[in-house]
C-alpha cells in the first residue's frame, strides 16, 4: 500500500517537522517561543517541503519539564497564548495544506493538576489517591522507597510526603505517574483526545508510550549493581564510527516499569476514538515515542487495531557505519512486515538527544555525514521526522551552566538537554536572530557566531544546508513518494547499499572515494562526479 498525501492516509509516506515551541519563534517578545510565533512561520514550513508538525506540548504547566508537566490537557499556558491561538494556528496550518500533530503526555501529570492536588489533600488509601501510584515505604517506619526504582532524570523514583506514603514519579519529582489500572485514567485521556480532535488537531505523538502501566506487583528492578540504567533517550556524541549497536544488539534488561501487556489495550482503545474522526480530510492518526528493546516490541505498538506508528530509534542510536545502517533498515522493515503494520518511521534529531551532526563526529565532517543519512532516511519507505534546525545545520550547543533548564541538570549534574533546544536563528547578524521583537539573548542564550546559520542567510546559498533540505524533500516528492515500499539495504564494505524501486541509494561512510556506478544523478548530499566521496550520499537511477 502507498500513500498519497492528500488521502486519508496521509501519515505512511508524510514528511513531519517537530516544532519545540518554546524555541521556534516569538510573538510577543518574551522570549520563548509561543503558537502565534509558530503561526506566523507556517509559510516557511509549507516552503521547506514538510506535510506536517508536531508541536510539543502548550498545555497549561509550571514549566518544570518545559511542558511535559502538564496541569491542564485541555488549556493553552499564558505563556504560549490561548486556545483562540491554537485555533488559529490549526486553521492556517490546514489553509497551507499542512498537518498538525499536537503532543499528549499520558505517563504522568503535573504536580499542580487538580487530580494531585486533591491527592496530597486526601488521606491515604482515597480514591483521589489511587488516581497515582502512592505506597508504604519499606524498612523501620517505612523510611525507605517502595521498590528501587531509578528516575530517567536520575536519583529515585520515589518521593515521600508528609503523611508517610511515597508517590513514584519515573521522570521529575513534580511529574507523578497515574495509576492507568484506575479506570478514571483511561476516561480522562479518552476525553482529551476528544477534545483536541474536535477543534482540528490531525493527530497525537504519544510521550512515553511505552510506559503508562507498570508490573502491578511494583517489584523490585534486577540489576547487576546498584547503578541506575542509563537513560533510554540520552545518545552519547563519542565514538562516531564505533561498532555498530542496533536494537537487536541491545542488552535487555529487566524492566517492570516499561512495556507492560496492557499498555496495547489503552491504544486499541485510543484507535477506535481515532478511527472514528476519519473524513474528508484523512485519517486522524498517533505515533508513539515508544523507546522498546527491540524492534519486535516496536512493531507492537503499531498494530493493525493499535497506533500508526512508533519512532523507529534504532535508526537514530546507530554510529556511522555502513554496516549497522544496513542492519537497521532490513531489521525495521523485517519487523513491521511480520507483524502487519504499518511501514516504518525514521528520524535522526528530536528536543531529546545530541544533535545527529555532533553524534556524527561534530564540524564539517559531522555536517556532512549528517546531510548523507538524511538524505538515504528520505529514500526509505515510510515516514521521516525532522527537527527544527537541522535543516539549518545546527549543531549541538554548550549551554553555559549558569543558564541551563532541563530537570536532568539539576538531579544529575549532566549538561541535559538544553544544547538541543537553543532558539532557532531566522535573521540578522546578533543574538536573538529574528526569533522575537525582543534585544538580547532567548530563554536559552544563542551562539554568537550563528550569524552565517540564520534562515536569512541560508536562503541566498545554493550550497547552504537550508537549500539542500528543500532539493532534497522536493526529490522525495519526485522520486519515492508513492514507489514500491519494498526496500533491501546491504553493506559492501563501507558502501551502504540500498535499493527501492528504479532508485539505487549509495552512502560512502569510509575514509576513501569510491568509484560512482553508472546512472542519472537524481540528488547527493555533496557534490559527485565519477567517484562518491566519503561522507557522501547520492540517488541513482
């Protein structure tokens, strides 16, 4: 099956920009970045060649997590505008032909929603408290935490209040978990849904999905030591050409905190809700940000009767190697064929992990091989994500201590993520860059040297990353959208292989120019001429 992509279903074959909306574009002079911001920009995005966006969360919040604390699903925060701007912004976005995905957060809530609010107000074993996972401590006066849980932003996932019990958050202490064996949990998000696709929204990137529901038992957690694991989704910038480490490859560890069976039946649920807003404008759809251990488990969020589809981050964990991209390619495609989904996703960036041109080594040589995998993940079947900046060539940035934000900051010491989500640069030669009317730096500071980076500035050069993205999207257009899914990748040394339809796709990742088969040049990611050099992709036919 293909997809036309003003069909109803769109979403196989799209094109998805993630807007960070904190750090996208600013209205009002703030700042941060709001959704009248994001509206404004929308023509650039139309422009750029993408089908749509997701945007991350603006529900009302406190901010401590920059908005995956969420204390109100159904409310826009003051400080991104209200829900007349998300109107319009859904409204101009479906003028330009563009799809909206809105952000859910369904794992945990704020500590200030009304539903945690009344738990810390009520006595142990309300109901207002089995909305959450509170528990006796263990040991003398239950002084010590229920189970031996880490938090993915470290330390404990436990913290206790002043009546005794603990309540488990597996992020930030003020992002306490539901308690989704509750049946008040699942009534709540189906109405959120609701909510959102009455006013327009196209679909939902699910947050954390592969978490919601936990071994009831809550046991402990085997490991080997008395480390936490580290991080599902912090990817190290070392050792670009290191081994290959696919999912398949992965360790898997003991997780009673992820993955569990009945997390499939909140998006069967979720499906039918979905299903059900399908019209002239397409299918309503939901991807999951499921970090699982193997591409098996991923194909099992994305079901025939489950969700569209789940981030595929093998592809985006794998070092730069012909081998391992191969290995991704066929093992991604291998698992969603025998499991009857839908085709895969491929995304190399998101607001959580090391920029890929840094992963990729960092310079001109981590720009390169970045420009050369985006270009071969456009040329895959399925969908492909990008996130705000790389079509600038923005590379991961050394926030100064003093103003770093992310929550893992404050719990581990670890820069975070804040290097990922500096502003994007749009013009002018100094801090802010056109992201706001406001002098002076964002809410995160921006580079002094991004002046050649900007929008502005990459517009006029033919040669610039922003004008390779856009030739490179409008080839997928022409050349892939459409085409026969199957898809075969191999390795010949360093030479990445891959074949789909009339399209031979050639990836140098070695240290030496290899001589370029004979065909019509379609597109590369650097200029070719009979040999393709390192670093360098290019599309045959």
């Amino acid at each position: 099956m293909t997809a036309d992509l003003a069909g109803p279903h769109w979403w196989r074959e799209a094109v998805v920009y993630q807007v960070y909306v904190r750090s996208f574009a600013d209205s009002d002079g703030d700042g941060v970045g709001d959704l009248p911001g994001i509206t404004s920009r929308l023509p650039y995005l139309r422009e750029l060649g993408v089908d749509a966006l997701w945007i991350t969360p603006f529900y009302t919040s406190p901010q401590h997590d920059h908005g995956y604390d969420v204390a109100d699903y159904r409310d826009v925060d003051p400080l991104f505008g209200t829900l007349a701007d998300a109107d319009a912004l859904l409204a101009r976005a479906h003028e330009l032909g563009l799809r909206v995905i809105v952000d859910l957060v369904p794992n945990h809530t704020s500590d200030e929603h009304v539903w945690f609010r009344a738990a810390l107000a009520s006595p142990p074993g309300s109901p207002e408290r089995a909305r959450y996972l509170f528990r006796d401590g263990r040991g003398p006066g239950g002084d010590e935490p229920p189970n031996n849980w880490h938090s993915v932003f470290g330390g404990p996932a436990w913290t206790r209040v002043p009546d005794g019990q603990w309540y488990l958050h597996l992020f930030d202490t003020t992002q306490p978990d539901l308690d989704w064996r509750n049946p008040e949990v699942g009534d709540m998000f189906e109405g959120v849904l609701r909510f959102w696709l009455d006013r327009g929204a196209d679909g939902f990137r699910i947050d954390v999905a592969h978490g919601l529901y936990k071994e009831a038992s809550l046991r402990d957690q085997e490991r080997s030591t008395d480390a936490p694991p580290p991080p599902p989704n912090v990817i190290p910038a070392d050792d670009p050409d290191g081994p290959p480490r696919s999912m398949v490859e992965r360790v898997v560890r003991d997780e009673p905190m992820w993955e569990q069976p009945e997390t499939h039946e909140v998006y069967r649920r979720w499906r039918r809700v979905l299903d059900e807003y399908a019209d002239e404008r397409g299918d309503r759809m939901a991807v999951a940000e499921a970090w699982t251990q193997t591409p098996a488990s991923m194909a099992e969020f994305v079901r025939a009767d489950e969700l569209h589809q789940a981030f595929n981050f093998a592809w985006l964990t794998t070092p730069w190697s012909a081998r391992g991209f191969a290995e991704v390619v066929n093992s991604s495609i291998a698992a969603l064929a025998s499991a009857h989904a839908s085709p895969p996703t491929w995304v190399l960036s998101n607001h959580d992990v090391v920029r890929h041109p840094t992963r990729y080594g960092g310079g001109p040589i981590g720009l390169a091989r970045a420009r050369a995998a985006t270009l071969v993940m456009l040329a895959l079947p399925g969908s492909a994500y990008l996130y705000q900046g790389e079509e600038l060539g923005l590379e991961q940035v050394d926030v100064p201590p003093e103003a770093r934000q992310d929550p893992s900051w404050f719990r581990t010491g670890e820069p975070g993520r804040d290097g990922c989500r500096v502003p994007l640069p749009w013009s002018g030669e100094a801090p802010p860059y056109g992201f706001g009317p406001q002098a002076g730096q964002p809410w995160i500071p921006q580079p002094v040297d991004w002046a050649g980076l900007t929008v502005e500035a990459q517009e006029t050069d033919d040669g610039s990353t922003l004008a390779f993205y856009r030739r490179a999207l409008a080839a997928r257009r022409a050349a892939v959208l459409g085409a026969d899914e199957t898809c075969v990748a191999k390795a010949d040394g360093d030479l990445l292989v891959v074949r789909r339809a009339d399209l031979t796709v050639l990836l140098n990742a070695g240290r030496q120019p290899v001589a370029l088969p004979a065909g019509e040049v379609v597109i590369s990611s650097a200029p070719v001429d009979d040999v393709l050099p390192p670093d360098t992709a290019v599309w045959l036919r």
